[in-house]
C-alpha cells in the first residue's frame, strides 16, 4: 500500500484480500494514526480468565526455549493475571528503551504500521481470541501482539533494530521493495531462532506465542534451519498457514541489526531480478543446524 491511499482504500484492498471477510475489530473509533482507546475496563472476567489459560500453556513452554531477553522481560512485565493496561506496560517500556504502546483495533495499514515503529511506538490489537480460537488465529490479537511482541522490546539493541525496520518499511515503499522486506520480517521478528551460547532459542513472536510451534521449531527433524542472511531470506517465499518449513538463525541481535544496516536499494533492485525461492529449500553449500 503506498503512502497517499485513503483509509477507504486500505479497507477495499484486505476486503479483496481476504474475499469480502473483511476486518475483525473495531474500527469505528480510529484516530489518524489509527490508535484507539483500549477500554481496558471493558474486558469481562470470562476474557481475563482465557488469557491467564494462554499465557500459563505458554509460560510452561518458554523454559528451555524462548531466548533469555524474553524470559526475563516477561518477568519484569508481569502479565501473568490478566489481559494487560497498556498504559502501565508503556509505562514500564518507556523507561527502558524509549518505546511506547499504541492500542489499535486489528491489522493497519503498511504505511500506518511503519510510521508507528519509526517513532518508537508499537501497536498492539485490542481485542482477544475466542475460546474456540485458543489453538489457532487467523489474524493477531492481543495475546499474539502484547505476549509475542512487547517482551523483546525491552532489549535496547532490538528496540532500535525495530525503529530501523520502520523506516526501512517507509523507503521499501517507494521503491517497490515490500514483499522482499516482508520476508525479512516474517523470518525474523515474527519466525526467527537465535543461538545462545547454552543452545538455540526462539525469539520470534509468532513461534512465541503459539502452543505447537515453540516446540515443533526446535526439535522436530523436518524443518531447515539456516544461518541467518539477509539476502538469502529476502528471497524467501513462507507459509501462513502452517508450520515454517524453514527458520533462519540469528547469532546475536547485533548481528540483525548490523546485518539490516546497510542500504536495501541494490538488494530489492537485484532480487527483482531473480525468482523468489521455495520455503523448503536447501541451497548447496548450506548448514542446516540439527533438531537438539
Ligand atoms: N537498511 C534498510 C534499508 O536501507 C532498512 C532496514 C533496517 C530494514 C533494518 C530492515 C531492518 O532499506
Ligand atoms: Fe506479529
């Protein structure tokens, strides 16, 4: 979505999308930026209760797994009880690394998302899953967003890497690069390992987050996982709708950001040029690190 496209436009374009479903939430009640109130006195007892049973299935998980920055974030958040008040989290975040939360009504537009991050604030749906949708969502909701998300902003070399990826969202758009960009967050902020000197660990937000894949990434024999290289994984198509069939692993946060440092111009200019690669592909030469 390029940056001149109306709030009109931006529902048009997910109702082609996604076949006329449209979007969940509440959008009645946007500002410019697309931030609203959270109304955290609104949530009911029945949504408090669902989140303590996400977050405790989760939290059960995270030993052993999740990377050490999230652990201790989580920590230090304390969540555990209840969906949290944004504006006490915020609190909490902007003394740490100058990030702030936004509450937003569901998924934004592209220019939206990144002009958010490009100013340090990140924002964070409102609404929560059905007990139905305790396994499996189709768009993200508040568990997925605050759970998954706001932890890793608490270490200031990611909270700066996150600013980074907002800008760099802003140029991709005007010079056609988003897909390619896409893939880099998808394969890193939402999907990606990272190894620690005690073992490989998780810190994307959408393995974090889900009850399966924290376990399937690390351990099952069937996926790749590939040390992790900018160009490699720009060029990388994935799935939405499974398991990943291929993770890319990071060494350090300084890594990923002193890896996405550099001007994206020739990279999107050259991988234009070039097919997208398949998600279950292994390239000659390629390390794919063993299942612990
Ligand atoms: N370095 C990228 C560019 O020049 C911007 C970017 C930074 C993208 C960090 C992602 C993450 O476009
Ligand atoms: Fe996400």
């Amino acid at each position: 979505m390029n940056a001149n496209v109306s709030t009109d436009d931006f529902f048009a374009t997910v109702a082609e999308k996604s076949e006329g479903a449209g979007l969940r939430g509440d959008y009645s009640k946007i500002d410019a930026q697309y931030v609203v109130a959270q109304d955290w006195d609104a949530y009911t007892p029945e949504q408090h209760a669902l989140w303590r049973r996400l977050y405790q299935r989760q939290a059960k998980l995270i030993p052993g797994r999740a990377c050490d920055v999230f652990i201790e974030s989580l920590e230090r958040l304390n969540i555990g009880d209840g969906i949290p008040n944004f504006e006490q989290s915020s609190e909490a975040l902007f003394k740490a690394t100058g990030w702030r939360l936004v509450a937003v009504p569901g998924l934004i537009p592209d220019y939206t998302f990144f002009e958010h991050l490009a100013n340090r604030r990140f924002p964070v749906t409102v609404w929560l899953r059905e007990p139905e949708e305790f396994d499996y969502i189709v768009e993200p909701d508040v568990f997925h967003d605050f759970f998954g998300h706001v932890p890793l902003l608490f270490n200031p070399i990611f909270a700066d890497h996150m600013q980074e990826y907002g800008k760099g969202g802003l140029k991709a758009m005007k010079l056609d690069g988003l897909s390619m960009l896409a893939r880099l967050y998808w394969y890193t902020v939402e999907f990606g390992l990272i190894q620690q000197p005690d073992g490989l660990r998780v810190y994307g937000a959408g393995i974090l987050s889900s009850g399966g894949e924290i376990e399937y990434c690390l351990s099952s024999p069937e996926p790749r996982r590939i040390p992790f290289e900018v160009e490699r994984v720009m060029r990388t198509l994935y799935k939405i709708d499974s398991y990943q069939e291929t993770y890319f692993v990071i060494d350090s946060f300084q890594q990923l950001f002193n890896d996405t440092a550099p001007d994206f111009t020739p990279i999107y200019q050259k991988l234009k040029t070039l097919d997208p690669l398949p998600a279950n592909l292994l390239l000659p030469g390629e390390v794919n690190l063993q299942a612990k």
